[in-house]
C-alpha cells in the first residue's frame, strides 16, 4: 500500500481558534510527526472567495461565448491561468492525498470550499482524458453544530458530494469523519475528536476507502 508522504490539507473555516482550526491543527502536526510532508491552503487567510469566472484567466481563447470547459483546456495548454489557480493546481498535483477540514454548512461544504473545487478540479487537470489526479486519495473531516440524532438520514448527502466529486477525478475517497455538535459538547468529547483524529491520522495508509459508485 503506497505512503501519503505528501499531504495536501484544504481548511475551510473562518476562525483561526474554532474548534475546526484546532482539528486541522491536529491533523498538521500529527502527519509532520510521522515525518510526512504537509501543506496548508487555508481558503479564508488566503482569501480564496472568487467564484468561477473569467478572472480565473489571464486571457480568454476569443470565443464568442464564455464555456469555462473549454477555457480551462486551453488555459492548461498555453499556460493562462491567474498565478492563484496556479499555485493550488502546484500542490493538489503534488499532494498523495487531499484532506478537505471544514464545518458542515446546509448539509453541505461551505460556500468558499465550492469555490476552491470549481476553480481548482478544472478539466484537464483534475478530470478529462489527461486528468492528472488519479490514483489520489480524498478525505473529508468535518464539524457539525447540530448532533448527529438531528442530521438523521440527511447526512450522507454532505459526504456523498465530495465523494463523488473524488471518483469522478480518478480518486480514492476514505472513510470520512465527523465531529458532532462541536460548541455544545462537554470538553471530555471535544478532547476524544482529537484523539479520534491523531489517531486517523497515524493510521491514514490504511484508512477504509469507500466504494461510491457515480
């Protein structure tokens, strides 16, 4: 089973000292322990908050009609994406594994993470015939306000998106996890998702991956 020596970790919070922070924190010096390589794309220090759109290029091919498919081919071809695009194409494709930490937002990944994906996973790079992350492993961990008994049938949903998202790019999804009800919990059970956390990622070769059919 191939090492994740590199790891990719795409943090999705607004607040350094959420619970949330201190998870990717875990997660960052856990991996560095075990003397695996880590690099942060920390969406809301970065402030990555553009949506898909013509400014993702520092020219367009002319069409007469904007298809951002197409623009994301030739982009890759000629070299024309913005510097931001760049970087995060850099360290997705140099990544063995991605790990996205977020808080669950509508039973989904918050707004600023979407983006990240639509401007990042373009065709051509992260899917197509030349898709350049296959074989990558994917990870989801994330907080919720609300406890799981509330979430019922709703919640894999939340999880399903990314996971497809993952195996439509040649991916191998992992086995997500959750932290329920982070502000309202006692210390006791904060203390035991970071636990749960360290110790998923002293094992994270041999994580469960998931069988997600799309």
């Amino acid at each position: 089973m191939k090492k994740a020596a590199k790891v990719l970790i795409v943090y999705a919070h607004p607040e350094p000292k959420s619970f949330c922070g201190a998870i990717k924190d875990t997660c960052v010096s856990s991996l560095r322990a075990q003397g695996r390589e880590v690099k942060v794309s920390d969406l809301y220090a970065m402030k990555f908050f553009g949506a898909l759109d013509k400014t993702d290029f520092t020219e367009l091919s002319g069409a007469p009609i904007f298809n951002p498919e197409n623009e994301h081919k030739i982009a890759l071809e000629r070299s024309t994406f913005v510097p931001e695009i760049v970087k995060e194409h850099e360290k997705t494709k140099w990544a063995d594994l991605i790990l996205f930490v977020y808080p669950l937002y509508w039973m989904q990944f918050p707004g600023v993470l979407k983006n990240w994906v639509d401007r990042v996973f373009t065709y051509g790079f992260a899917h197509g015939p030349n898709g350049q992350l296959a074989g990558k492993k994917g990870m989801m961990i994330y907080t919720t306000g609300a406890p799981r008994e509330h979430l019922k049938s709703r919640e894999p949903c939340s999880w399903r998106l990314f996971n497809d998202v993952f195996e439509f790019c040649g991916m191998k999804p992992l086995e997500p996890y959750v932290g329920y009800a982070v502000s309202s919990v006692d210390a006791g059970t904060r203390s035991k998702y970071l636990a749960d956390v360290r110790k998923i990622m002293d094992e994270i070769d041999t994580r469960k991956e998931l069988n997600v059919s799309i």
